[in-house]
C-alpha cells in the first residue's frame, strides 16, 4: 500500500490543546496513517504537541467514545481495528441520504453548480495522476459535500459524514487497488453528465451505480489486511 504524506497537526490558535489533539488525531486515523492496532502513547503524543498529558487523554477518550480507539484495562490503548457491521450500517445511511437528495440536485443546481462539479473531477483528476490518496479522498468528499449543496440540504453531509467515519477508513485500503481512483473518476462523471442534462431518475441511478461498487471490493480489501478488521463494534484488539 502507498503511504502518502500524513495531515500536519492543526495549527488554530483559537482551538484548545485538547480540541488540537483530538482533530489531528482523528484526521490521522480515519486518513489510514495511525493503522488499527497501532498502540498509542499518551506521553509521546503530549511530547509531539508540546502539551499535558490531560488535553492528550481528553481527547483520547473522546475518540474512544467515537469507537477509533480502543483502551484495554492493563494492555494498552490502540487504534480500533474496522468493524464490519459499522460499515453495512454506514453504506445503508449513506444510501438512504444520497439518495433521496440527488434529484433534488438535478433540478437545481444549473449550469454554474455543474461548473463547480466539473471542477471537483478534475480535481480529481490531477491527484490520480500524481498517485495522491489524500488528495483524491478530500477531493471525493468535497464532490459529495457539493452534490448536498446543489439539492439544497447541505445540512445532509455533515450527518452522513458522521454516520460513515469507519467507512471512510476502509475507502483509503480501497484507493491503492489498481483502477480504483479511476473507476471512481468515472462514476462521478456519471453523475455529472445526468444532472447537467437535469434527468433526475438517471443521476439517481448513476449515483446507486456508485455507492454499490463500495461494498463489493471489501472481501479484496479483508484479505489483503485482515488483521485491519474485526466483526463488530466492540471486538476487543486480541493480544
């Protein structure tokens, strides 16, 4: 697996230590560049960010709540492995939102939102030709986050954002696998193409076409790192 450039940590200085932490952290998780059933050292990240141990536990205990980390009484604390049945709840939310907002999307958004939704894809475009996951990722999340705006319930992605954290982990094993940033790519462009001829039924069969080529190459994905994955939500990290 490519391992691109990991997210600096942020560097607001209007957040709190323990807000800073957290937000890097989870970036650096849900990114794929603190790997499940990495350990995590309190002390060496209060080290990194030049703080206390507090704001450090702070926020690991928040990411511990979110089920990105898992403490284990006298074994250590470890980036949680993905669980399986997160994903299928996250792919089903998913579904039912996207879904009921694309043809929304299609009646609205009008040449300019198409303009903007062109730009994103080639976007897109530059970091599949420079190999950059990251970049290919922020720029798939900021297509879907458009599409949301254009129906006219931005509101929307924020609660699928939430809803697919473990999903977007998993997605970052998938980009790697050969011809899948341009398979993606050209999904998109699907989409794309529907909404500017303002077909609704078509964008939203173009959008299902999408979301249901995430799922099928999770088996692929379990066997190259099958120690990345466990069945539940709780499944404690075996040592």
């Amino acid at each position: 697996m490519n391992t691109p450039t990991p997210p600096q940590p942020l560097a607001d200085p209007c957040l709190t230590a323990a807000r800073r932490v957290y937000l890097c952290l989870r970036q650096r998780i849900v990114g794929m560049t603190m790997l499940p059933g990495e350990r995590v050292v309190e002390r060496d990240i209060a080290e990194e960010f030049g703080t206390s141990r507090t704001p450090v536990h702070e926020a690991v205990q928040r990411l511990a709540d979110e089920g990105l980390i898992e403490v284990i009484p006298r074994s250590g604390t470890f980036v949680a492995r993905i669980p399986l049945d997160a994903l299928e709840e996250a792919n089903l939310v998913r579904h039912a939102l996207e879904t009921a907002i694309i043809e929304k999307a299609a009646l609205r958004a009008g040449a300019e939102g198409v303009a903007r939704l062109r730009a994103t894809l080639a976007e897109q475009e530059v970091a599949i030709a420079a190999n950059d996951l990251h970049g290919f990722h922020r720029t798939d999340e900021g297509f879907h986050a458009l599409l949301a705006e254009l129906s006219g319930y931005p509101g929307v992605w924020p609660i699928i954002q939430q809803a697919k954290t473990q999903m977007d982990r998993y997605r970052q094993l998938t980009l790697p696998l050969e011809g899948r940033m341009a398979g993606v790519l050209e999904e998109h462009r699907a989409v794309v193409d529907a909404i500017e001829a303002q077909d609704p039924a078509r964008a939203r069969a173009a959008l299902l076409n999408h979301l249901d080529h995430v799922m099928p190459v999770l088996e692929v994905t379990r066997k190259l790192r099958p120690e990345f994955f466990t069945a539940h939500l709780n499944s404690r990290l075996p040592r």
